[in-house]
C-alpha cells in the first residue's frame, strides 16, 4: 500500500473548516478557511534502532508476563486436585475404620442382648427373682446403647452422603477450571501503543478518533491490526485530526518505519477576542475524520479548542 494511496483516503476534497463557537458551545457559524502547511519529519536510523529496541524489549516482557500467568494457574490446578486426592483418602480411611468399629460394636451388643435374654428365661424358670432383676437392667442398659449406635450409624450415614456431594462439587470445579477457555491473548503491540499514547482512554475525542481508524483501516482497508503498516497509519491519521495534541513531546509517537506526516496547527484568529464568541480553524484532515465519525463540525471543534 503506497503513501500516495494513503494520503489520498483523508482530506483530499475537504477544504480546511473556520468554527465559530458561542460561550454555551453551540456553533455560530461554519467557515471554509485555507489548508494548513505539512511538514513533514524524518527519523534517523540510530532512532528506529532504539525504538525497535525497545519495543522488542517490551514485548518480551510482555509475553514473560502471560507466560507467567499460565504457569501459576496450571500450578493452581495441580495444588487443588493434589489436596482433593488427599482429603479424599483421608475420608476413606477414616470411613472405613469408623465402619469397622460402629460393625465390631453392633456385633458385641447383639451378642450381649441374646445372652441377657437366655438369662432372663432361665431365671424366670429357676423363680431366681434376683439374677432375672439384674439381667433385666443390664438388659436395658444394653438396648439403650443399640439405639444410640444406630443413632449415630444414621448420623454418620448422612455425613458419608454430605462428604461425597462436596466432593462431586469440587471434582466440577477442577474440571471447570481445567476446560474454561483460555483468556485472550493480550497483543503486545497494542498495549506498547496504547502505554506510548498516554491519551488513550483518557481524551473522548481523540479515543473515539482512534477506534474510527481502526474500523476504518481493518474492514474497509484491509488492514491487519497486528502488523506495523496499521499502527503507522494509526499515527498518521490521528496526528493529522489532532496536530495540536502532539505539540508536547511527552505525547509525541514517532513511527519506526516510516516518515511521519505532521499536520501544523492553525493559527486561531487574531480578530476575535471577546469572550462570547471563539474561533477554532479545523484542518481538510480533521473536517475528513469529523465526517467519518459521524460528528458535528462544532462538537469536534469544542475538543480541538480544549
């Protein structure tokens, strides 16, 4: 894609756009004025070496980062079903020694309960009144334990149930944390342009500007938004709408691999100074991206003002 063709896209047949706004921010008039000058700056190679070089840098960085992040939620994953193993064997165990002493007990007191009522009926047979008073209280004593070990099996039954749901419940949750899609890759370049341009996000206008762009050059230019022709454009177009927000060089962007067409500011008019009337000059660039963004002339002059 050649300069020409590109510089051809924005301002060709607009003519530069005079705005007169009022104190309330509503338009008095809309006048055409003459283009600003291009000028036009170079980079040397010892700069695009040091830009390159950084941008490498971070990337790197960048991508140590996501790597980074994999690693600890894999690690995650591994420590949760490692402790679930565990829990697990523990409640076995444990079940199963509990089982076997609620069985061994069971079995102790039905034997205990066949012998007292053998007891009972010899007594009863021999009128011995006393050995049938002791063995019916020892009796009771021992009825009174088979229901309270039956309590407690039916408690321990409920528990049993209760550890195993809590298990499905965990097992879903590794299983979920182990198939969710993996999150989206964070394209390196864009956050360094977004780092670089510390106005993103930050200046309505300018923000909005740059998602136009980006609409503009991927769907109907055939951009692709990774590669470093898109992000040249980007600069170009959006140092063309806005010259003025890259006068200070904390906001300046210099494009590595190409030369970087910066739009002069226009001079506001010396002629009006009252304070009830402003006058904004609008460059064919800016009055272009106004109309592609479907914004009024006097609602893009109002933040070319600020």
């Amino acid at each position: 894609m050649s300069n020409e063709e590109l510089q051809f896209k924005i301002g060709e047949d607009e003519q530069p756009a005079v705005v007169n706004l009022n104190d309330d921010g509503t338009a008095e008039s809309i006048e055409r004025a003459q283009p600003s000058v291009v000028q036009t700056q170079q980079t040397t190679g010892e700069d695009l070496d040091q830009y390159s070089e950084k941008v490498q840098k971070r990337i790197d960085k960048l991508t140590a980062r996501l790597r980074e992040t994999e690693r600890r939620e894999q690690e995650a994953i591994r420590v949760a079903q490692e402790m679930q193993s565990r829990m697990h064997e523990v409640q076995q165990r444990y079940v199963q020694a509990d089982g076997q002493r609620m069985g061994e007990a069971k079995g102790r007191i039905d034997t205990q309960i066949v012998a007292l009522k053998q007891i009972v009926k010899k007594a009863r047979e021999e009128n011995d009144i006393d050995t049938e008073t002791e063995a019916q209280e020892r009796l009771t004593q021992i009825l009174v334990e088979q229901r309270r070990l039956q309590e407690e099996a039916v408690y321990r039954e409920a528990q049993e149930q209760q550890r195993a749901a809590q298990a499905q419940q965990q097992q879903a949750y590794v299983q979920q944390m182990q198939q969710r899609p993996a999150p989206p890759q964070v394209d390196p370049r864009a956050e360094e342009w977004a780092e670089k341009n510390e106005w993103f996000g930050r200046d309505v206008a300018m923000t909005a500007a740059v998602r136009g762009i980006h609409i503009q050059l991927v769907s109907q230019e055939g951009f692709d938004p990774r590669g470093d022709e898109y992000y040249e454009e980007l600069d170009r177009r959006i140092k063309e709408a806005f010259p003025h927000k890259f006068q200070s060089a904390n906001m300046s962007y210099r494009s590595a691999n190409r030369p970087v067409q910066t739009v002069a500011p226009a001079s506001r008019s010396s002629g009006i100074n009252n304070a009830a009337r402003r006058t904004v000059r609008l460059t064919p660039s800016q009055v272009a991206i106004a109309k592609k963004l479907n914004v009024p002339l006097e609602e893009y002059a109002k933040y070319v003002k600020e």
